[in-house]
C-alpha cells in the first residue's frame, strides 16, 4: 500500500502505461496509414494494368476474327477450284475429240475417251510415245514426212509443229487417218508442264473425199458415155434420113435402140448408185 501511495512510483507507472497507449496507438495509426497507401497505390495500378490489357484483347479479337474469315475464304476457294476442275474434267471427257496430255518424260499422263477410241486403247495411260505410236507417219503440208512419236518428242523440247495428218494402225490392225496438232504448255515459271495433243479421226472425212473423187470420175465417165451414145444415134439417124433402103433402115433403127438401151442403163445406174454406174458401164 506505501507503494501505491509513493508519489514516484505512481509518476513511473502512469509514464508506463501512457507508453503503451502510445505504442499501441502508434502500431494502430501505422496499420491505417499502410492500409491507405496500399489501396492509394495498386488501384491506380490496376486500373492501368486493365486498360493497357483491354487494347491487347480487341487485336486478339480481331486477329481471331481475320483467321477465322481467312480460313472460311480459303474453303470458298478451294471449293471453286474442286469445282471448276470437275468442270474442265467433264467437258475434255466428253469432247468428241480425242484429247491426250503427255509430261516432259514422253508418257501419257490423261486421255479422254475420244483419245481412247480413236488410238484403240482402253487405257493408254503410263504408255510411252513410241509404244503408243509405233510406226505411224505423219505428213506436214510442206510435204515433210517422218515418225508422229518424233514430232511429240520435238514439242515436248519445245518446238512446235504445225497442225499435221498421219496414217495410225490400231493394235486390232485398224486403219486409221489422224488430224492431229501439238500445244506445249508451260508454267508461269517457264517450266515444261508437257505436250497437250488434240486428235480427230479423220477416216470418215477421207472416205468422204474418196467417195467425192469417185462421183466425179463416174460422173465424168457417164458424161463420156452419154455423149458416145448421142452421137452413135444422131449418125444412125441422119443415115437412115439419106436412105430408102428398107433393109438400111431396120439396121439405123436397130443401132438406135440398143444405143437408148444403153443410156437407160446407165441412167439407171447413175441413179441408183456409183456401183451399179460402173457395172452398168462395163456391160455397155
């Protein structure tokens, strides 16, 4: 109890506990004022932090966004081109000329079915030059004559020949008389792409051209017929004018009418056909 009373030790114990009210104060203001420069400082900063992300995202955004639209474009694209080569597949397919495409190595890359008719091959596709040619000549209208696999050869070097014809055997034995003219492709580059070849058969064209040439010789033949003819009744005719003979006479009139026989015939046969002209033609 002297101890409480003691004025010292009342000074010494209120100094104390003022001390700790200040320490404990002192720890409580420094809480505060960190906490408030904490939130002074990272708000700001975040807010920063966010706008500078925000301009990154729209360019992700937008980058997505041209990827995407640059990949539906490539489709569209590739979709054009399957379908544009199906069309040009379909239309060389069904051309009624033969059409045969041949790479820098001499071997047949594609033929069509024209192609494929016209040379007598169901598939001539791996075949080389020379396999599917053979001995077939060609002549140019310059009167040069040669081998049709030496005139692709030279094509596919990169000289081009003139549209041609030549005499092609079939492997059946086939006579057949082609039209054929040679167009090198090349690459934007420069590049050899190959020979591409357009093929007509031209066998009816040439029977056609026989068949004319014949008409004209049967025509020409009947011309020199008709005339003979013609004159043999016109001199029989003007002999028996000149004569009172009876027996002179049956003979002009005789003449007459085997010579109107024999134009009958070949009259007849002219219109019932160039055989029948020259059967009827041998019999006169």
């Amino acid at each position: 109890m002297k101890l409480l009373t003691n004025p010292i030790f009342v000074r010494m114990a209120a100094a104390f506990l003022i001390a700790i009210a200040a320490f404990v104060g002192g720890i409580v203001a420094l809480r505060i004022l960190r906490r408030r420069i904490i939130e002074d400082d990272v708000l700001p900063d975040n807010a920063g932090h966010e706008n500078t992300l925000y301009p990154y995202s729209v360019v992700i955004q937008q980058l997505k966004q041209q990827k995407f639209e640059l990949q539906t474009e490539q489709q569209t694209q590739r979709r054009r081109a399957k379908t544009s080569e199906q069309i040009t597949s379909a239309v060389i397919a069904n051309l009624p000329c033969g059409v045969v495409f041949i790479a820098p190595n001499g071997l047949i890359k594609q033929a069509n079915t024209a192609a494929r008719r016209i040379l007598g091959f169901a598939s001539p596709l791996g075949m080389g030059l020379d396999e599917l040619f053979r001995d077939a000549a060609y002549v140019l209208n310059s009167g040069e004559s040669g081998r049709i696999a030496d005139l692709f050869k030279k094509a596919l070097q990169g000289q081009t020949p003139s549209p041609f014809e030549g005499r092609y055997y079939t492997a059946t034995g086939e006579e057949r008389a082609l039209g054929v003219t040679l167009i090198p492709l090349s690459a934007p580059s420069g590049e050899t792409l190959g020979v591409a070849s357009v093929i007509t058969d031209e066998s009816s064209y040439a029977d056609s051209r026989r068949a004319q040439l014949l008409q004209g010789e049967i025509s020409a033949e009947m011309a020199l017929e008709l005339r003979n003819s013609l004159s043999a009744i016109r001199e029989s005719a003007q002999q028996m004018s000149a004569t009172n003979d009876q027996r002179s006479l049956a003979n002009f009139a005789t003449d007459i009418s085997s010579e109107a026989e024999r134009l009958e015939r070949l009259v007849g046969g002219f219109l019932a056909g160039s055989g029948q002209v020259k059967a009827s033609a041998a019999k006169a």
